[in-house]
C-alpha cells in the first residue's frame, strides 16, 4: 500500500507547494440560530450546531419538555436533504423536520432514534425557516451539527 501512495504521489502534481491546509468555511454563514433553550455550561451554544467542529454542541436545557432549533436563513433558500449529527449520547428517540411556509410550520418528515450521523432525503423545498423538534429523548437532547442543502 505504501509503494501505491507513492506512485500516486509522483503522478500528482501541484502548482506550488502547500505549507497548510486551506481555510474551512462553514457552509451557512448568515444563519440565525433560535431554540427553545440551552444547558447552562461553558461550551454549550446555539450557534455549535454550525461551527463544522465535532468537539462543540448544543444541548437543551434539562427541563426543557419540549427542545427545538429553528435555522433562519435570512432568505428563501432551496433545500432537499437533512444531515444531523446527534452525538454518541443518542439522547434523542424521535424528532420531526418542519419548515415554516404561508405563516406557518409545515411537517417535512419524522424520524429516530437519531444516529451520530442522521441523514434524510426529502422533496425539495423553498423556504426561509426550517426547524427540527425533539419529540422523545431519553436524556439531556445534544446535537452537534445540524444542516440543510440541496443534491
């Protein structure tokens, strides 16, 4: 295997030599993130969900009966699938995709329990708000990342 890379190194040409790797930028920018609460810890933040950092989470708080993130993507954005990671915890049981259309908060789809690496396909959607609810947890809920885009 090593003599493979090696060829594969030869083969390999870059324009110049590269001393670090190129900076990563988290894929959603200028999005709002709202939930219903926070754990009180240091650490713990709304904004984890979307820092592309598998060491930060959110988790709500331990007397929230009814936890929920909400991303607003301060305009009407184009998506088709779901990808979540939900921590080795597996507090979360069941949950539910909404995305809030004419006023309202329309259901996408349902799943659980959530795995450190959820992901779901759905019929793509227009829409400026899009929100995931904790229906059953065993346990305080975490989610470290959470995201929307369109395949």
């Amino acid at each position: 295997m090593v003599e493979r890379l090696k060829e594969v190194g030869e083969i390999i040409k870059l324009s110049k030599p590269h001393t670090s790797l190129p900076k990563v930028e988290p894929p959603h920018k200028k999005v709002t993130v709202k939930t219903s609460s926070t754990l009180s810890q240091n650490g713990i933040a709304n904004e984890n969900i979307l820092d592309l950092n598998l060491f930060t989470s959110w988790n709500a708080d331990e007397i929230d009966e009814n936890p929920w993130i909400e991303l607003d993507f301060g305009q009407k954005e184009t998506f088709n699938y779901f990808s979540m990671h939900a921590g080795y915890k597996k507090s979360i049981q069941k949950y539910k995709i909404e995305v809030f259309l004419k006023n309202k908060w329309v259901h996408l789809f349902t799943g659980g329990p959530a795995t450190f690496h959820e992901k779901h396909p759905f019929k793509e959607v227009k829409a400026q708000k899009f929100r995931l609810q904790v229906l059953e947890n065993k346990g305080i809920p975490e989610i470290v990342e959470l995201t929307f885009v369109k395949y």
